[in-house]
C-alpha cells in the first residue's frame, strides 16, 4: 500500500509538467517491467520495515510493563501489610455514590472543630471559616476553634438537614450569635453550587451601654488548601459601592467569586498571608491586631495582602446590632448578579424560612413527636438531630499507624504512614473530640439513617474503606494537620493490634431488617442490598480480624488487646480498645482474660453477618458459618460457665486478677536531688485467676444482647441489679459502675479522673432501654417489672436532658445534644427510638449552692437513635 501511494503521487506530478518532455516518457514505457520489479522489491522491503518497526514497540511495551511490575512488586513487598489497603473495590466507587448524590454533597459546614466553618469534600479544598472577638472581664479573646475554656453560654446547630440548610446559635458573655448557612444549585453555577451565610449579632440589653460590647468585630476568611491565588478586590475598602470581595479560580468549581452584603454600615478591613497552614489562623489574627493596636491604637486588621495570597481574612465591624450576608457563587460565567442577589438580602430570609420549614416538617416525619411531646421537647430534639448532622465533618490525609519493636520496617520514625485516604464522618464531640472515632460512629448511624439513609451508606463505606488487607480499620482518625493540632502526642500513633467494638453492625442489622420488612423505598432496598452485597467481603474480614487477634484460650473466648500488663501507674490498666477506658478488668492483664463486652460484640457481628448473608443466594454457606457462630456465642449454658457468678446474680469479666491494688504517693529524686512525689501502683497480694467481681455496664452487655431467657431467674436478678439504688440506679440514668464497686469514681492515675466508673454514658443507658422494652413485650415472669423499670428510666433520661438544655448551664448542652434520646426517648414504647451516647459525667448532688444541680462531663457526645433493636 505505501508503494502504491508513492507511485500515483509521482504520476500526479508528472502529469502537470511539461508534455513534450516525449523521450522520458517513452523510457518510462520501455522500462516498465524493470521498474514494477524495483518497486515490488520495495514493497516487501517496506512491509518487513513495518512489521520490524512494530516488532521493536511491542517488545518496549513488554519490557517496559515488566519493569514497572517488578518495581511495583519490589516496593509492595516493602510496603508493610498494616498499611496496604484491602484488595476489594472500594464502597465509595459505587454508582449511587457518584453524579447527583456526590455532587449535592460537595459543599457543606464539614469543619465540626471550628464555631462556623464551611469547605468542600475534597482533599484540597477552598475553605471559609468565622472568628469573632468576645469580650470578657473587660479583655478580648478570639473565638475560633471550639474550646471549653472560651466558655460560652451555649453553642450549637438548633437546625440542620445534613445537605443544604443549618442554622446555629451561639451566646458569648452576654453577645448571641446566629449562623445561618444555605447551598443552591442553578443555572450557571459551578460543580457543588452556591452557598450563603448569613451572620447576625445580639446584645443582651444589660450590655447596650458597655462601650466594648457595644461593637462587634466578625472575622470571615477564605483558604486556598491548593495553594492557588485569591484576589482581592479593587474596591474591598468601599463596599457600599461594591459587594465583592475576593474571587479566584480552581479546577473543581471553575471561577468563582466571594461577595458582602449588608443593610446596617460596615466597616471592612482585610489581611492577605501566603502559608500552608490554616490551622494557625487564630495565631495569625491575633498578631496582626495586637501590631495594630501597638502601633496604632486601632483595633483592625493592615489592610495588606503578602504576594500571591492563599489566605484572605475580611474583618467585618459593625455597631451591634448587626447582620451580614456573604455569597459564595461558583461558575462565575454568567447571571452573576442575579445569583448573588438571590442569596442575599429578602430573598435570603426568604430561602431560610422555606428551608427551616422544610426541616420542621421532615423531623414530624421522620419521628413523629408533635402529638406525643410539648413544644419545648420538639426543640430539644431538633437541636438533637441538628446538632448530629451539623457536626459531620470531611477529612483528608494520614493516619500514623504504631511500628512494633520486632518490625523489620527501616524508618527513622517509631510509626509508619497509613496510605492516603479521605474521611466523610460524624464526630464524638466538636470541642474534644471533633474527628472520626469508630466505635462511635455506629451509634451515630442509627439516628442519621432514620433521617438520611443516603448520607448514613456514605459514610459507612467511608470507614469500611479504610480496612487494610488484615481486615483492621484504625480506630481513632486524625487526618490532616487540623485534626492533628487536636490531639495530644501520646495518643496519636493507631496500633495495629488494637480494635474497636464493631458497633457499625448495630445500623447494618437494622438496615437488613428494614428491606426484609419494606421499611424502604424500591430504589432504597435495592441501594442498600447493593451497597451490602460489595460490602460483605470487607465486613467479613474485619470479622476474621477480630476473631483471629482478638479471641482468648478457651473456645468463644475473647479479649481486647492492649492493655498494659507492665505499668507501674495505672490503677487498673486501661482497655483503650474496648471504648470502656477506665473500666475495671482484670488487675493484671494476661492471655488468659476473657472479655465479656467483647464476647457480646462478636455475637452482634456474626448475627448481622447471618442477617446479610441471607439477602444473596450465593452465600448460603457463609449463612451456616456466620449462625453456627451465632448460636455459640448466644449459648445461655456455655455463657453462664464462663461469666457468670451465682454469688452475685451477675455476669463478670474473668482473668488474673485481685481487688488489693492502690495508688500511693511515693517520693523520689529528679534533677539535682530534688524531691518530688508521684503516685505509684501498690499490689498488696498476689492475683489468682477469677471472676472480676465489679457490676456495671460490661455485666449487662447479655441483657442488652437479649441473651437470657425471658423465663430464667437470671433475668430477674440483672432487672434487679438494674433498678437497685444502691448499684446503678439515678434519677438521670444508670451509672457506668456501682456504687459498691471498690474503684467506683477511684482516679485511674494522678491525673485521670474517673471516666468509665460511675459517670452515665447514654449509649449504654440506650441499649439497656432496648432491652428493657423487649423484655416488656415477650411472654415470661418478669414482664410487668421490666415494662415499669423501662417506663422509669425513659422518663428519667427525658426529663433530665430537657431540663439541662432548657437551663443552658454549660456551653456542651447542646454539642450533648447530639444525643437523640430526648428525640427518640419521647416516643412511645415500641416505636423506634433514638436514644445516644452522652459521655455524662456522674450525677452528683450540689444542693444549697444555687448553682448547678449536678455535676456533669461532657465528654466524647456521641448517638445512638432507633430505640435499640426495636426494628426487629
């Protein structure tokens, strides 16, 4: 073909030259035959040039695809098996998560750790945020990052749908301040929409003549975590005559443009800085005015910008009253103006009121409470739900994965670097806890499925995603250098011996059950049988993990790696693992404890395990597998054999153990002989192996698994136990550990209080009211006494979450809040409940102090919701 080609070209020349040229034109008739056999012979030149030159490429790519495999496989033989991903296709690479869904998800306040935040999911995002100046005792504080030393009156989201709408009230010293947050989507805007906050300043009228809490000084910043340039605006110093304040461009949203609208006078000021880093920003604020005050006696920002700035901060003053509306629009290539109008001003408060009405008629339906409750009640659990979905954040990087001695990993470092990976979660607490705990999260889901079950499958696959090849999933996530700056040292490094209780199975069970009762949508059931059909193989890993690490000597036998069996501190070693902490085991760990919570869990998980299986045909062996399981584990003989103690009614945890330990202060020598004390652990007698006598939470972990027989005597001592003053009974709930127990509020160390003996957790409150009410509903002896025992408890919790938010005595009440037993509590028995996990300190008396009616800590808030198993 290519002689071919050469040959009618060069006819095509020669025809347009000159036609009495006859001579060469005879030559080329006369050697016709000469030439066909000289370009015969090119041809096949030509084809076996062709066929060489391919052969030559071919063999490139085979080299080259072999070099690359084997230098693939030299470094994932290096790459160390705790931080090499599962080998299954990930959850979130699902269809479902992908087109419309992903994208209404794009933008949202997904910074839980700051007092108003707002970034995009993506790893490198452009971020906003609010900081604002607080007077108190007569000083000025900035307000950024939640922190319990700001001490505000109260903070948190009083309404938010978990998407596109959320509206926050935070009251500083006598100032409230109301975030409202909005996202639209039209014609013209960028990937992920718009978005609009509006921001309002009150003053309680005993403060309208305190000249320095007369004025409010707002703080709104924009960052750039790619490092890409913000513009500031030519007229930012004038912006009655222009709204806009900075714009930009990325990649993911195209051009994009920021703008401030207000109708009260306001003064701008702006600072520009070029830095990675946006965990610092309070840091940064801070020193610019405290230059400005110096030098100026002004209380503003320079109004300077460094080079190409990826950082821009507007501060925003104002005499109180105040309100101002800052529109974000994306895709700035057209109807601009009309897009920014549209999400300022009237048509703002307007878009808010259809958006809070929206949320008002989605709660009646989703809980059905208006008939049931008084209309305070409602807002409590609007706050409830508000304040869970409000706190759902995104993070992007790292963990830090703990290298043991024995590792034969060359790094500089005692850690190893987890692979990169992104995080859509909800968080135990914004103040203390504002990042992904996995434990924690399975109580979160149970309240977010019965609100958004699309939102509840994102981020569920999200955390399975993490799953290494072992089948573990760090429990604790610090992703990203914010969520780092939150933690302290000690407790950064994730260890790969170490596990969580498996608490996604509890919303994974009430999933399965939903489909096999039609509790959902055609399009939801078969969303969610897709999502647990991939999901599987990676659920039945971390099934195989903890059943291989985790399990003890003795056949269904299991305890929770960990523990400390050298320290010379520690009252009782801790049990990070278990979520408990502090709660009493064994006093000398060993291989030979036998944890009862943990025996319950993997009961959990093989039930649900079973439950998912028989949804697929196909997995009809690994249904056998997962219930034989089951029904060892739910063994009412084989339990009572190796938990069970007849002396007390109760079920124990088992292991060397003995109740002659304390802490003494021992003096000792640092330095230049200088003396000082610490407290040391004292063991007064030898341990023996034993039954842990101490009653509390992890005793009742068979009653809230509904292992015993509605019949057995035994149920009626764990009622007993329950109801007992003088064990775990309160007015606001049944305490972690009973008050006989010889380390009942006993510190841990010298510097840890009391945690998990004696303080009220609510997700535990909450899975002992599930049991309770299905006690109250089955045939047997002691039904009546546990249908008064449930009905008591459930209107102990209500009422004392409901007065606590309507005093407004701590700033946490309604991070607390995040709770929904107030919201699923104050549904009648046998409806699906929401209860939660508050970490609630122990309920103390404080009476003639006018102060406080109870002592409260409000620590690692999590959910629970979905009256436990009341599904089933």
């Amino acid at each position: 073909m290519a002689g071919g080609g050469r040959r009618s070209a060069r006819s095509r020349i020669k025809s347009s030259t000159d036609a009495d040229e006859d001579e060469p034109l005879r030559n080329t008739r006369i050697n016709s035959k000469k030439r066909r056999d000289s370009s015969s012979s090119l041809r096949i030149f030509n084809v076996r040039l062709e066929i060489v030159l391919g052969f030559c490429i071919l063999s490139f790519l085979v080299i080259f695809f072999l070099i690359y495999h084997l230098v693939n496989t030299v470094e994932e033989t290096q790459r160390p098996r705790v931080v090499t991903p599962f080998p299954a296709p990930k959850l979130m690479d699902l269809p479902m998560f992908q087109g419309d869904h992903k994208e209404s998800l794009y933008w949202g306040t997904y910074r839980p750790h700051v007092y108003f935040g707002v970034r995009a999911r993506t790893p490198r995002s452009l971020v906003a945020g609010l900081m604002w100046l607080g007077v108190k005792d007569g000083r000025y504080y900035i307000r950024h990052v939640c922190q319990d030393s700001d001490e505000l009156s109260k903070y948190g989201w009083t309404q938010h749908n978990g998407r596109d709408f959320g509206h926050q009230v935070l009251v500083d010293q006598g100032m409230t301040l109301k975030t409202s947050f909005v996202k639209t989507k039209g014609e013209g805007s960028g990937y992920g929409g718009d978005w609009a906050v509006r921001l309002g300043v009150q003053n309680e009228e005993s403060q309208w003549n305190n000249q320095m809490q007369s004025s409010g000084y707002l703080f709104f910043y924009l960052s750039d975590e790619d490092g890409n340039d913000l513009s500031l605006s030519k007229d930012i110093l004038g912006i009655s005559e222009s709204s806009l304040l900075a714009f930009g461009s990325r990649l993911d949203i195209g051009d994009w443009q920021l703008h401030l609208k207000a109708k009260d006078d306001l003064e701008v000021h702006y600072s520009g800085f070029r830095t990675p880093h946006i965990h610092n920003l309070s840091d940064l604020v801070l020193e610019e005015l405290a230059v400005q005050a110096n030098m100026f006696n002004r209380l503003q920002l320079s109004d300077t910008s460094d080079d190409s700035s990826n950082i821009l901060i507007f501060q925003i003053s104002a005499t109180i009253p105040l309100e101002a509306d800052i529109a974000f629009v994306s895709g700035t290539g057209s109807r601009v103006e009309e897009r920014v109008s549209s999400l300022t001003g009237t048509s703002l408060t307007n878009l808010l009121k259809e958006k809070q009405g929206e949320f008002d008629s989605k709660f009646e339906k989703c809980f059905n409470l208006a008939d049931k409750l008084d209309s305070e009640s409602v807002i409590v659990g609007k706050a409830a739900i508000g304040n869970m979905l409000g706190g759902i954040g995104y993070f992007y990087g790292q963990s830090k994965i703990s290298l043991p001695k024995s590792s034969k990993v060359k790094s500089h470092e005692n850690f190893v670097s987890y692979w990169p990976a992104e995080l859509y979660t909800a968080v135990p607490s914004r103040p203390f806890f504002p990042r992904g705990f996995l434990w924690d999260e399975g109580f979160h889901q149970l309240l977010i499925r019965r609100w958004d079950v699309h939102i509840c499958l994102d981020i569920i696959g999200h955390w399975l995603d993490l799953m290494n090849i072992d089948g573990w999933i760090p429990r604790e996530q610090i992703l990203g250098a914010e969520a780092l700056s939150k933690v302290p040292e000690e407790f950064v490094l994730q260890h790969p011996t170490n596990g969580n209780p498996p608490t996604l199975f509890l919303v994974l069970r009430e999933l399965v059950y939903g489909i096999k009762k039609s509790k959902f949508t055609a399009t939801e059931s078969n969303e969610i049988s897709s999502f647990l059909e991939r999901a599987l193989v990676r659920l039945e890993a971390w099934f195989q993990w903890f059943n291989t690490t985790q399990s003890g000597k003795g056949m269904g036998t299991y305890y929770w790696h960990g523990r400390d069996n050298s320290t010379t501190r520690e009252l009782n070693p801790k049990s990070l693992s278990s979520g408990l902490d502090d709660y009493p085991r064994a006093s000398h760990p060993s291989e030979e404890e036998r944890h009862l919570d943990l025996r319950c869990w993997m009961l959990l998980a093989a039930d649900s395990l079973h439950s998912i299986s028989e949804l697929f045909e196909s997995r009809s062996e690994r249904k056998k597998r997962y219930g034989s399981t089951a029904k060892l584990l739910s063994d009412f003989e084989i339990l009572n054999q190796v938990h069970f103690d007849p002396a007390y009614g109760a079920y124990f945890d088992f292991g060397n153990h003995t109740e002659k330990v304390r802490l003494s202060w021992k003096e000792k020598k640092v330095g230049n002989n200088y003396p000082t004390r610490e407290l040391i652990r004292e063991v007064l007698e030898r341990p023996e192996l034993r039954l842990v006598p101490h009653i509390g939470y992890v005793s009742l972990f068979p009653f809230m698994e509904t292992i015993i027989p509605p019949e057995s005597w035994i149920l009626d001592k764990q009622l007993d136990l329950i109801s007992n003053r003088s064990i775990l009974w309160t007015d606001y709930g049944l305490r972690s550990l009973a008050k006989t127990s010889t380390l009942y509020m006993k510190r841990n160390t010298e510097h840890d209080p009391p945690y998990w003996r004696g303080p009220i957790w609510m997700n535990m409150n909450y899975r002992i009211l599930s049991a309770l009410h299905h006690y109250s509903q089955v045939n047997g002896p002691y039904k009546d006494t546990a249908k008064v025992i449930y009905d008591e408890l459930r209107s102990n919790l209500i009422r004392y979450f409901s007065t606590m938010f309507r005093l407004c005595i701590y700033s946490p009440v309604l991070e607390l809040l995040k709770v929904p037993t107030i919201l699923l509590l104050l549904q009648k028995c046998g409806s699906q409940l929401p209860p939660n996990r508050v970490s609630m300190g122990t309920v103390q008396s404080d009476k003639g102090k006018g102060k406080r009616c109870t002592s409260i800590h409000w620590l690692d808030i999590t959910c629970a919701i979905n009256h436990g198993r009341g599904l089933r």
